[in-house]
C-alpha cells in the first residue's frame, strides 16, 4: 500500500470511446433518474400558491425547531449505526476470510440475509419478538421483572438499522480482504509483526476500500431510510419527515421536497467525505495470490470462542428472520411469546400465486443487478482510471438516487413517462421495464459502491504491462481489468439483486396489474388486514429463500472459482 | 392461406365488438382494499357478471388518489374504491371522478347522521363504518387494566403508554375521529380530551392498518380503529375486542367511477353489483365484516354484528357535519401533528407529571398544590388558535398558497410547536412543584 503515494494518472486527453461513455451513461442517469425526479423535486424551489422559483422555502426549514432537532437525530443515528454495523461485520469477515473456518461460505451467506428484510413483514416480526411486548421482553418481564426497550425512540432507530444494513460493511469487506495480497502479510511477517499489530497495521488498511465503500453505504443508507423509523414511529428524523409530507392526501407541501433536496445534498457530501478520505492513497496491489490472505488453523480454544462469538452474532442478526419464520407459520400470535399454534395453511394459501410473484422477481432483480454492475463499473472506471469531464457529475448524480424517496421517484416516472403512449396505446409508463429502470436506479449506489472499492485494489501496473505488451484499452479492459474485479462486481450484483428483489416504494406507484407485480407487492396486498399476515408472511419467508439460495449460488461460483485461479499459479 | 387469415381477423374483430356492445372486458379499480377484501367480491362479481375481469390494483389511499391525479392524461382506471370520504372529496374537487346514477333503488340516504351519498352522485356509499376503541384482552389482563368505552376513558392515568392511534395527517378515517371528538365536544373540550389521549399514547402510527396490528399483536393495548379491523380480527381469531363510545359517528366508504374511465360500462357494471343484495352480502365475509348499507342485510348477519340503522346507540350519535370539517382540514391535521404527533416526549412527560402529583393529592390534600395541578392542566390544554382562527381564509391560506395568507404553513407550523414545547414543559415544572408540596 501506498509505497508510492498516488500513482500518477496518465491518460489527461480523453479518448473519443471515454467520452462517448460518458455521455450514454449520462444519458441514462438524466432520463430515469434526473428528469423524473426534477419534476418532482421542483416543488422544492416554488412558492406554495403562486408558482414563483424562490429560496424561501429552504430558510423555513433552517428556522424550524423540528427540522433542526431532525438533522441532528438523523446524523447521530446514521453515524451510530456504522459503529455498531462495524462491530457486527468486522469479526464475521475477519474470521471467515483470514481462518481456515468450517462453514465460512455459509456464514458469508447468512450474515447476508438481514439485507433481505420483507417490507412490513419484517417490522411485525421484529416487533413480535424485540418489541415491548415481544418474545424477549415478555419473558425477561416474567423472570427478572423488567424489560429492555430494544426498539424504542433513536436507540431502536440504531438497534434496528445495524442489525439490518451491516451486510453492507460485511460483504465489502470480505471482497477486499480476499483481494489483499498474501506478500504483504508475508513480508509484515517476515519483519517481525503479527497478531493484531499485523491486523492494524498491515491488513485491515489494505481492506480501507472495502470498508470506506460499505461504511459511508451504511451512513447514506441509514440517514436516507424512512421504513425503520416509521415502523418504531420515530418521527423527528428527516426521512420520514420528507415522506410523511411528501404522501399526505391533498397536500401540496414544499417542506417535503425540500427535506429531499437536503437529504441528496448530504449524501452526496457524505461519498464526497469517503472520497477524500481516501485520496493521496493507493489501495491497489500487483500480485493476486490464490484466494487472497493465508488462512490460518484456529487453536482449539480460539476455535470454541470463535464459533461461540459467530454464532450468537447469527442468532441476533438472523432473529427477525426466525420470528418471519414463526409468524409464516402461527395460528394466532398475540401479546405470547411463542404462537398458540402452527399450520402450513398460509403457505398453502399463496403456493398458487407465488410462483408469479417469484418469476417476476427474478426477472425484474436481476435484471436491475445486471443493469447496475455495467453501469456502476462503467462509472467507476471512468472515475478512477479517466481523467474525462464530468466523471464526478456521473458519480454524484449516481449516488443521489439513495436520497430520492421511492415514492418521488415513482411519481416522477408516471409525470415523465405516462405521457408518452406506445402504438397500441397503453403508456410507456405502464410497462414493465420501467419497474426495472426505477429499481435499477434505486440501487445503482449499491453496485456504485462495490465496484469502485474493487477497481481501487487492482493496481494500475497489471494494466500498463498489457498495453505495453502491446493490448488495446478494450482488451486490456476485458482481459485484466474485468477478471481482476470479478470478486467486486458481483458482490455490487448481489448486493442490487436482493435488496432490489424486496423493494416496495417506488413499485407500489409503477405496478400496473398483478400480472406484473413481483413479491414486494403480493405482500403488501395481503398486509392490510388481520388475516392476511400469516400468508405475507409466508410470502415473506418465500422471499428470503429466493434470494438467499441465488445469493449462494453466487457465492459457490466465486469461490470455485478463485480456487481453480490459485491452483493454476 | 390469406384469405382463411382474413377470415380469422374478421370473426375475431366482430367478436370484439359484440364483446363491447354487450359490456364485458376489463375493469380496472385502484383500492386501498386488502386482498382478503378484494378477493371475495372479484370472484362473486365475475361469477356475476360474466365477461367481466376486476383488475385490482392494491395503492394506499393517498397514493391512489395521487396516482390517478398524476394519470389523467391518459387515464387507465375505472374505479376507485377506499374507506375516507375525504380521498373522494379530493378527487371530485380535482375533477377526477365522473356522475353516475346506480340502478339500485330502496337504499337509505343516511346512515346514522351521515348522508350515504356524494349529494352530486359522483361517489356512492357502499359500507358503513363507525370507530371506536378496540383492545388486546390478553394484554389488558397482564397489565390489570378495565376495558375502556369511552373517549374520556382514555385519558385516565390507568391507561398512561397503552393507547395507539393513527396520525390523522396520513389515515384520512383517523382524522374524522378526530374532527367527531371534536364537533362532538367542542374545539377548546375536544383538544382537551385529545390531548388528554394524546399524553396517554404510546404510539402514533403513520397508517391506519398500524394501529389494528399492534393492538393485534400485543405491541398496545388499546388502539382508536375503525370497527371492521376489530371484527375481522375477531374473526381471525385474535384475542380483542370493540367498543363504539357515545360521541361517535358512523360514515360510509365509498366507490366512485373515475373520469374518462376506460370501460365506463363495467365501472357501472361494478358499482351496481356492489350495491345489489348480492354484493352486499360479500361484506359479511369473517374477513371483511363491514356493516353494509343495505338494511335488510343485517338479518343474515351474524350473532352480536352491530345495525347502524336499528341499534339505538347509533341513533343517538352527533350530527357531522361535513362542512365544518372541510373547512379546517389541514389546520387540525398539522395541530395534532405539531401538538401531539411531533411533540409526544414532551407530552407525555408533562402528563406524567399530573397523574404523579393528582395521586398524590388523592392521599392527602393540599390547597396550593391543587391550584398548581390547575395550572399545569390548563397549560397542558392550552391551544395556539381558537376554532374561529383555524377556519379563518387567512389560516387556510397558508396551507393552500392563496393570496389572503399572512404566514406560510412552515411559519405556522413551528409557532405552533414553539408554543406546545413552551407549555408542556411549563405544565410538568408546575406538576412536580405541586408534588414537591404534597411530599
């Protein structure tokens, strides 16, 4: 790392194919991102009743006491749920990729999950077990006669957000631990360092990229994230602020949209940040060794504490999914610790039904994934590797879409698209593929992220050896670059297909006719009424096992793979 | 070879106009409905009316009312078809919604004090809903609590952190609770009970579904809910109850045909099934378990369903009146959300504070304390502006943008806050000060 500070880019002119690039992605970004947005977004900037552009609007919200008290609680949640997100991730990807670890794939997997939390489902589930008169509490209640308010006010908020978004931090910092050159230990090693000196001094900043990627993820996320806040009815935050005003029936408030205006400027300040804190650093390195760092044995009683700590980590991050679970398949559960009884009727009642929701799902995620992958590795190399204007525009306007709210966004498609009719005409804006874009944009940071701390550790050399071996840019592109970022891409992948495969907000507006609908929506439907929450969550449980088993499947490709790359060296 | 192809287009493109001039096709309706009440009443009306598909598509109140605003050019849907008469309103004041006269004869014009249909026919009463109060029985029993029936019940200490309801800015059925209470009791006594409730909250939920599924649950225990949550949770099996108090209204829910709809025929098709015998009777489902507005229904009703149009209670109940509401709307949803919703630490500490030094003072009495418990409660119930102001043009201005404004909603809305936190935290010093004196 870093021997060299900042290798010197050395490509100032733009070649015509970079900017070509440029201009189609921007294409893309101001077409299903920008313009439906801005429609909406616009409102910010008007005056209420006239229509006239004025700033007014934007001094209101500095001068009011809620908005204010808001800024502040949505700062101290976000940053709190990265502490407690790194403190959950860190000993998972520590363990699973620097130890010879039974189970390790399996974990990689589980600790993967909490990203996949049903919309609704997954907050009765949550509150059923953590809530105030949750499993936990209800028995702590009969035992020792007190209760622990998990899931109350900004401590709930930060409870609920790690438990949820620290896969973030997990997935990216496994990727760039298993890209870390074994040299480097080896040569640390050799000069006398180990144990935890090593880990500090040597391993875990290699792994900065990752990190700093899933990190400031975390942050944007949390501070942008309105379902958790509602679901635990913490109101003075900005998310659910902007939301509450933005779907009020009849109301025509600019508040709302000028929360949003402020919550993408934060964002974006907050990439800016990560950015920065790693500029004047190199990150990448020149040999890939088999599967990245050694693998250690664990000593028996490392292995008993390692397991142990694994373990309970799983137990408390995979909790909501095990309440799912119960609920999927509960009688009646109410103000009990466990259910009064079990059935298999709510699965039954959805089998019909679910492989409709399933079959669309995967269509729309993964083609949303796919989306994402080559537009975000587009952006990231057109950042990192390209000195063409108006890269960082790509980049920022990329990263905004955390801060737009689902339904903005869904309102923007139908203000933009409806309009345009095909030539039978329905309108474009009832077509499926527009699902697809809207949830393509929305998790275009995701992949954004990834790809970008993947790019930053393949050192720039490997590529300047290829051309000067005489590779065009496309080759060397192709044959160097892509391989080398494999690991990278598809976690971006995975982390935009699964969370794409349980998005509702933006859905809810653009869905069309339950033909179309993926599984997100199926729940909602039956969400809405005491008996329906049974069968949602059966759906829900559906759900999570889709997208874990591809999520596996994915993983076992990985890992084949960069064993039959190791044994070829 | 082409002409048996000419021949095929032929034949189908006559079917198709038979299709059409017979009705038939498909009929779109956006709803706020859930599945377990869409699903009945698609199977019954295309067993019906055959020919006829009900396409449902399942939106929030508000985004449907958004949605269909945002469609209009192009519009694709028939139907829209949810519970707050103040979506419908909107709609019709937007110009979204289409006239239309039912075939159905020998329904009544109001149900309890509440007139069944839009008076210019663009939206029709299917359903009658009243609210009430419904509780977990299991959780009321753990904590030792009594059942409460009444509005005032719920403002007792007994009931300090057990209480839910729904933010009347974001579940329109919630805000005609709020406006009942409040025509009911008065501007200056009716804030004085909601905000009697409002210290007593545990929760203020962002949709009207979260508060039946945390009094469902056992999250809560008390929830402020229209009736047919708490029925077909009954009939789900859950362990709750309902209670309808006396200062209560019974409004209907309603479907209207949407301007310019697609298939103008099945939309009408639709509603005049809905309001047939035969549709009615769908709304007895253990799932759906509306009251419908076809009187002679409840004879099939099941044991202990309560009849709006015979049970004397419901007879007795107030006078809504619509305009009224309709004319304060936004400012009483952004008071109880800048005096209750935003404000619920606050509250409830102050609220706390009472109940402490009013035990107190049960045990042993103490002039000057008494009079500063008075205090603290008047503080407590204090309002910003009186009901006069909240209907006044220049207050309804500022929250619709027109000319007579002398503040913007942003500007009134954090006067408003400014003066809750300032009361309330006078409310609780004077409260602990009284006890201070008892002790």
């Amino acid at each position: 790392m870093a021997f060299a500070a900042a290798i010197p880019i050395n490509r100032i002119s733009a070649k015509p194919g970079q900017i070509a690039a440029v201009a189609l992605i921007a294409l893309f970004l101001a077409i299903f991102l920008v313009i439906p947005a801005g429609t909406v977004i616009y409102t910010a900037f008007t005056e209420k009743g006239t229509g006239a552009l004025t700033i007014v609007n934007f001094q209101d919200f500095f001068r009011t006491r809620l908005f204010q008290q808001s800024f502040f609680n949505s700062v101290y949640v976000s940053a709190m749920s990265v502490v407690w997100g790194t403190l959950i991730a860190l000993p998972l990807a520590v363990l699973t990729t620097r130890f010879e670890f039974r189970g390790s794939l399996l974990i990689q997997t589980l600790g993967f999950i909490p990203l996949i939390m049903p919309p609704f489902v997954g907050a009765v589930a949550m509150q059923l077990l953590f809530g105030r008169n949750g499993t936990v509490n209800l028995l702590l209640n009969d035992w020792l006669g007190f209760r622990i308010p998990f899931m109350e006010g900004l401590n709930g908020v930060i409870f609920v957000q790690s438990l949820h978004y620290f896969p973030f931090i997990l997935i990216n910092l496994s990727t760039s631990l298993r890209n870390i050159d074994r040299s480097m230990e080896e040569a640390a090693q050799n000069l006398g360092s180990s144990g935890f000196r090593l880990f500090r001094r040597i391993v875990f900043p290699l792994a900065m990229p990752g990190y700093l990627a899933g990190a400031s993820l975390v942050f944007v996320k949390v501070f942008d994230d309105l379902a958790t806040p509602l679901l635990l009815n913490v109101k003075d935050m900005l998310a659910p602020q902007a939301y509450l005003r933005v779907t009020s029936v009849g109301l025509t408030d600019p508040m709302g949209y000028v929360i949003s205006v402020i919550l993408i400027v934060v964002s974006i300040f907050a990439m800016w940040l990560s950015a920065v804190a790693m500029r004047g650093k190199d990150y990448s390195t020149v040999q890939r060794g088999g599967g990245g760092l050694s693998k250690r044995p664990l000593r028996r009683g490392e292995a008993v504490l390692a397991y142990g700590v694994v373990g309970l980590i799983l137990l408390l991050v995979l909790s909501p999914h095990i309440g799912l679970l119960l609920l999927s398949l509960a009688t009646v559960w109410s103000f009990s610790p466990l259910p009064d009884g079990f059935t298999v009727a709510h699965y039954t009642r959805v089998f019909g039904e679910s492989s409709l929701y399933i079959k669309n799902t995967l269509i729309y995620a993964s083609l949303a994934g796919l989306i994402d992958v080559i537009v975000g590795g587009a952006i990231a190399y057109l950042v990192l590797r390209t000195k063409v204007i108006g890269r960082r525009w790509l980049d920022w306007a990329a990263t905004a879409a955390l801060a737009i709210p689902g339904v903005v966004l869904g309102i923007g498609y139908l203000r933009t698209f409806y309009g345009i009719s095909l030539p039978d005409g329905t309108p474009l804006a009832t077509l499926w593929v527009m699902v697809v874009m809207a949830l393509a944009i929305r998790r275009l940071p995701y992949a954004l992220r990834a790809c970008y701390a993947a790019l930053q550790q393949v050192s720039q050399s490997l590529e300047e050896a290829a051309e000067n071996l005489g590779a065009t840019k496309q080759r060397t592109i192709r044959r160097i670059v892509l391989p080398l970022m494999t690991g990278g891409l598809l976690a971006g992948f995975v982390t935009s297909f699964s969370t794409a495969a349980v998005e509702l907000s933006a859905t809810l507006m653009l869905i069309q006719s339950n033909s179309d609908a993926p599984i997100a929506y199926g729940l909602y439907v039956f969400m809405q009424s005491p008996a329906g929450r049974g069968p949602g969550a059966a759906l829900g449980v559906i759900a999570v096992i889709m997208v874990a088993a591809c999520t596996l499947l994915s993983h076992y490709v990985v890992e084949r793979r960069q064993k039959t790359l190791g044994m070829n060296k | 070879m082409l002409k048996t192809i000419a021949a095929a287009m032929l034949i189908s493109a006559a079917a198709i106009v038979a299709a059409h001039a017979e009705g038939g096709g498909k009929v779109t309706i956006v709803t706020s409905f859930s599945k377990d009440v869409t699903d009945p009443f698609k199977a019954s009306f295309e067993a019906a009316n055959p020919g006829y598909t009900l396409d449902v598509q399942n939106k929030s109140t508000s985004s449907g009312v958004k949605y269909v605003d945002e469609t209009k050019g192009n519009n694709q849907t028939d139907l829209f078809w949810a519970s707050a008469p103040d979506a419908f309103d909107s709609l019709k004041s937007r110009k979204l919604l289409t006239r239309f006269t039912p075939s159905v004869t020998g329904l009544p014009d109001k149900v309890g004090s509440y007139p069944v249909n839009d008076p210019d026919g663009f939206y029709f009463g299917f359903a009658a809903s009243g609210y009430g109060i419904m509780s977990n029985d299991r959780y009321l029993e753990a904590n030792n609590i009594p059942k409460p029936s009444e509005w005032g019940d719920l403002t007792k200490p007994e009931y300090y952190d057990h209480v839910a309801i729904a933010a009347p800015s974001r579940s329109g059925t919630t805000h005609l609770t709020i406006e009942t209470i409040l025509q009911g009791e008065g501007w200056d006594k009716g804030w004085g009970t909601l905000k009697g409730i409002g210290g007593n909250l545990q929760q203020v939920t962002e949709r009207s579904f979260g508060v039946p599924d945390a009094v469902n649950s056992g999250q809560t225990g008390i929830g402020i809910v229209i009736d047919f949550f708490a029925f077909s949770a009954q009939a789900s099996g859950f362990p709750v109850s309902f209670a309808y108090p006396s200062v209560t209204t019974v409004v209907p829910a309603n479907i209207g045909i949407v301007a310019n709809a697609p298939n103008q025929k099945g939309a009408e098709a639709f509603v005049n099934y809905l309001l047939s015998e035969k549709g009615q009777t769908v709304l007895l489902e253990p799932t759906i378990r509306r009251l419908p507005i076809n009187p002679a229904l409840y004879e099939k009703a099941p044991e202990g369903f309560p009849n709006p149009f015979k049970d004397p209670r419901f007879q007795s109940m107030i006078t809504f009146d619509a305009d009224v509401s309709k004319k304060r709307t936004d400012v009483v949803d952004t008071l109880f959300d800048q005096l209750i919703s935003f404000q619920l630490d606050k509250l409830k500490g102050a609220t706390k504070a009472v109940h402490a030094a009013e035990q107190a003072l049960a045990k042993s009495d103490n002039a000057e304390a008494r009079g500063l418990l008075e205090e603290a409660r008047s503080l407590i119930a204090a309002m910003p502006i009186t009901a006069e102001q909240a209907a006044s043009q220049e207050v309804r201005d500022a929250f619709t943008g027109g000319d007579q404004k002398t503040a913007r909603q942003a500007e009134l809305e954090q006067q408003w806050a400014a003066f809750a936190t300032e009361k309330y935290a006078g409310a609780q010093s004077k409260a602990e000060a009284a006890l201070a004196l008892i002790d």
